[in-house]
C-alpha cells in the first residue's frame, strides 16, 4: 500500500497519519517531522531546512527529494509507506512517480482532508500553545497557508484526473475522521 496524505495546514495530516499507516503496517513517513528531527539534532540537513522552516517556505525540492528517496529506500518502507506532507509541489510529484514506478509498484491513492478556512486558523493556533513550534506564528502561518494554495492544493487536480483522489472531510473529533478515512480506503485495493 503506497499512500500519500494531503491538506493544508492545520488539516490534521500528522494526527491521522499514524492510525492509517498502523492500519496498513506500514510507516507514516512525515517531512516535516524528519526536518524538526534534523532541526533539533543540529544535522547538516537540519541546519539547511531551519531558515526555510521558520520563514514557511519550502525546503527546496532538491533537498527534500532527496531526503524521502532515502527514507524510503530503507526496509521497512519496501511493503509500502504513508506520505505526510510530500509530495507539495509538481516536481516532486515527479520525482515520487520516478522512486515508486522504479520498484514496480504504483501510488494506490491521494487521500485530502478537507477543513474550513476557520477551523484551520482555531487549530494552528490552539496547537501554537500547545506545542510551541516555531512556524507556528500568526505570520507564518499565513505564509504557510499562501504556498499552499499557490503550489499544493493544484495537485490535488493532478491525482483526481488520475483517478486516485480519495476526498475525505478532515471536520469532526480525530476519531471520526479517521473512520471516514478507513472507510474511504477500504474500497482501494491492495497492490
Ligand atoms: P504543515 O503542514 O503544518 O505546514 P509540516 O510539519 O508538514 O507542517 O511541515 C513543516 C515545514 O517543513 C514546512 O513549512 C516546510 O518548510 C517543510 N516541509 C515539509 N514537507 C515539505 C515538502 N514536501 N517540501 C518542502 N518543504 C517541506
């Protein structure tokens, strides 16, 4: 099973990535994540992506590229994995159809999560105190709302004219989006 789950920020991609990927047994392989891993390790990679990260930029395609190639060449990614927050752009679009059409495989869906302009704001900013992330200020929120739109929610376009967008509304309690999007899946069939 070879997914990829998308939505703006604030959508609650991460919450939902682990129960899916659990489904499945497969790993939930989250950028951002790996990025604040590398942030607070001091990596070369980390201090490379911080300056973008706190700006709400994108880290440049080339870097992040790179950095999902690697991960999920490692063995526990070899049956399958769970994208959160890759691919943003178009060329990573491509550069993802290349790493999985390479083992033979194919992306089985594109799963979106659909929340209202306002819920997004209440969320981000209830998770501004709760976590303390550093682009999580009003600001950068804004900007990390901007590329989105300009440079992400296209691609949802993209995945729908291929036939495997899989829609899902991100309102509710976690538990009954994550029924929904259970249920969603269930009709994609294992490759
Ligand atoms: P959110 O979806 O709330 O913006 P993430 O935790 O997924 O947060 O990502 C945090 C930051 O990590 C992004 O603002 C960006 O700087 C960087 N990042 C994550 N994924 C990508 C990606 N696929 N391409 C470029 N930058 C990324």
């Amino acid at each position: 099973m070879r997914l990829i789950l998308m939505g703006p920020p604030g959508a609650g991609k991460g919450t939902q990535a682990t129960s899916v990927a659990d489904h499945f047994g497969i790993p939930a392989i989250s950028t951002g994540d790996i990025f604040r891993a590398n942030v607070s390790q001091g990596t070369e990679l980390g201090v490379e992506a911080k300056r973008f990260m706190d700006a709400g930029d994108y880290v440049p395609d080339e870097v992040t590229n790179k950095m999902v190639r690697n991960r999920i060449d490692e063995p526990d990614a070899k049956p399958g994995f769970l994208l959160d927050g890759y691919p943003r752009t178009t060329a990573q679009v491509e550069e993802l159809d290349g790493m999985i059409t390479f083992t033979g495989h194919k992306l089985d869906a594109a799963v979106v999560l659909t929340v209202d302009a306002d819920e997004l704001v209440a969320r981000l900013l209830q998770r501004a105190q709760t976590e303390g992330r550093a682009d999580d200020t009003e600001d950068v929120i804004r900007k990390r709302q901007d590329l989105y739109t300009e440079q992400t929610e296209p691609l949802i376009e993209l995945y729908r004219a291929r036939g495997i967008l899989v829609e899902v509304d991100g309102m509710g309690t976690v538990d009954e989006v994550t029924a929904r999007i259970f249920a969603a899946l269930d009709i994609i069939p294992e490759s």
